[in-house]
C-alpha cells in the first residue's frame, strides 16, 4: 500500500515527549505537515514539528478549535498513556478518524476497571484487597497504586495496615479519577511487556519483553530500567494466555489500533496489573523497523489519515520474535545533577 497519497496532508501530534519524536520523523519523511501538542514549552518533538503549540492535551475545545483552523486532516497519540482518553475524546469531538470506542479506552486505561474486567473473563491478576477487608496485619506484602497514573507515580509498597493507610492517600492524589487500587505484591524477577496491534479485529503482537526493575535502595524498585525482547518465555506465553487475553479484549470491542500491558510470570499462571491503549512508552519500534523493516509510526499516521492500517504487506505472525536477534533497551532514569563520570562506551563499540 502507497503512503503517497498522505503527502501534504496536516497531521497533529498529541503529546511532546520523545516517544512521539519517531511519530514527527516517519510524518515528515511522508511528507506530511506536523503539529504537536501539550503543556512544555520545549518538549523534544516540539523541537522538531513544523508547528507547535502550548495547549495542553487536556484542552479538548480549544484543541478542536486549532483542529478546525489549521484543516487537521488526522490526530495521533499511541504511546503516551495519559493522553489516551483525551485522544479520543478530540477526535470524537472532531470526527476525526479514532481507533477506539469510548468503552475500551475507559477499561483499557484504568487499573481498577480492567481488573475488573480480567476477573470477569477469567484473566489473571494479582490478588486485590479493600482497605475494608485489611484488620489487623496484611495477608501478604501490598501495593498502593493510583487506578490511572503513569511512570510509577503515587505507588507504594506496604506491609503494614498503618502504611497502607498512608498509601491510599497518596495514591488517590496521584490519581487522574481520585481512585486507588490495593493488591498483591509479586516479586518482579519475572516481569514483562507484551502489546498488540489490533487490525480489524485480528490482533498482531508486536512486543513480548522481559522487564528488569531498577534497585530498590535508590527508589527505582518499582521502576522498569531495562527490557530484553523477545522474551525469554515466548513460546509459554503463546501457547498459555496468548489467546486468553485476546478474546477478553475483542469482548469488549477491540478491533482497531494498540494494547499494551505489563504482567509477571507465576508459578502456574501470568497476571497483569497495568495495562493501556496504546504501544509501550519507549523506543521499542525503532528496534522493530530495523530488524523487521515495519515501520509502526507510519501505520498508526496511515490510519489516523485514512481509517486504514496498511498491514498486510508487513505484518508476520512471528515478528515479534525479531528474525531471531536480540534487542536490549536501557530506560535511563536520572534526577537534577552533575554527571560524574562516562564509562563502558569503549567496551560496547568493541561489540560485533
């Protein structure tokens, strides 16, 4: 399928952090016009759009009224949790072409209502309490955790009642709803990530990655710092859950567009514990188009442009397994300081 036929036509970009950088970089070898939005004056993929403009994603009139005076011909957002409902809010406000139902990005970017959903279609997810249910002691070690959030924020591990009160309060002001969910805390050795594609109600996995969370002594215990894909249990999860998880999503009207979620490995089962409608938050897609040649960015741009992914020219059903190699990526997390020291660039330039 020809991307031709999108030259010149306006795109604009929800969301400025670097995750959307590959978003304005595919837009613009296609030959479209690039708008990016948000609250930052300077966020990267500003730096590199034709236009930008200083209005946060929330500002759903003032973003149709841009949309109406710029000639918007289509709106992406696919790796930015926070703005997922208020994507589709703009584009139903607007008309313009939407990959999801209202339903599904309700469910899809909410802790508490997708584990209900889970529960419901027998998918698998950690243990939850109510504050109610918590007497004295804890029946094991917890989490508090905003019901929709992002990047950890408002999130405690607890094991005590008193903390776990502390928690709540925490969590419910980190949270977008003012919600909260309290459940079991796994030990995260075998953590992963996995999303989909969905294609007219085929789904396509894109991503199955080994997490690896960061040092408990520095804060960063509850923090993805490294992902290796594909996973090392790929062949367990298709054969598992695979299929369970699906048919749970296209239940609730999935047909189109992104999935992600992260989960562990149990002993005798996988659960999940935060999910959303869009792609994983970081670099992940370029790897892909490099080893695959699948250019993500661009099919989302084609569909948000035409109500069409181009995907049967490209898509395999074992392209998540990457033609067998190996990628890692490292998500640096650093605070305000000074970079003491550069080490270990030598080493890896050595590397075939």
């Amino acid at each position: 399928m020809s991307y031709e036929m999108l030259r010149g036509k306006k795109l604009l970009v929800m969301g400025g952090g670097s995750q959307h950088c590959k978003v304005v970089e595919s837009a613009k070898e296609l030959g479209l016009i690039t708008y990016v939005v948000d609250n930052i004056e300077d966020s990267p993929a500003k730096e590199i759009a034709d236009y930008a403009y200083l209005i946060n994603v929330t500002e759903t009139e003032k973003l149709a009224e841009l949309c109406e005076k710029e000639g918007i011909d289509g709106i992406v957002s696919g790796w930015f949790d926070f703005v997922q409902p208020h994507y589709q809010r703009l584009c139903e406000r607007t008309g313009h072409i939407c990959y999801g139902a209202k339903k599904d990005f309700d469910i899809l970017t909410r802790k508490k209502d997708f584990k209900d959903c889970c529960i419901a279609n027998g998918v698998g997810v950690p243990a939850r309490l109510t504050l109610e249910e918590i007497v004295d002691s804890l029946p094991f070690q917890v989490i508090v955790k905003p019901s929709n959030s992002r990047g950890s924020r408002g999130a405690s591990v607890c094991t005590t009642k008193e903390e776990v009160i502390q928690a709540v309060e925490l969590a419910k002001n980190a949270s977008y709803d003012g919600q909260y969910v309290i459940e079991q805390y796994i030990d995260k050795k075998d953590a992963f990530c996995v999303s989909y594609l969905f294609v007219n109600g085929e789904a396509y996995l894109e991503q199955l990655s080994d997490a690896y969370f960061g040092d408990e002594s520095v804060g960063l215990g509850k923090v993805a710092v490294a992902y290796r894909s594909p996973s090392v249990k790929s062949e367990e999860y298709t054969k598992k859950e695979n299929g369970r998880l699906i048919a749970m999503l296209k239940s609730i009207g999935v047909t189109d567009g992104p999935f992600v979620a992260q989960g562990f490995f149990t002993d005798d089962d996988v659960v999940y514990f935060d999910p959303g409608r869009r792609f994983a938050g970081g670099e992940y897609e370029r790897g892909f188009n490099r080893i695959t040649g699948i250019d993500v960015p661009k099919m989302m741009i084609h569909y948000a442009l035409t109500g069409i992914f181009p995907i049967e020219e490209e898509f395999k059903p074992d392209s998540y397994l990457l033609n067998g190699k190996t990628t890692i990526r490292l998500q640096i997390n650093i605070c305000a300081g000074i970079v003491s020291s550069e080490e270990g660039f030598d080493t890896i330039q050595d590397m075939p």
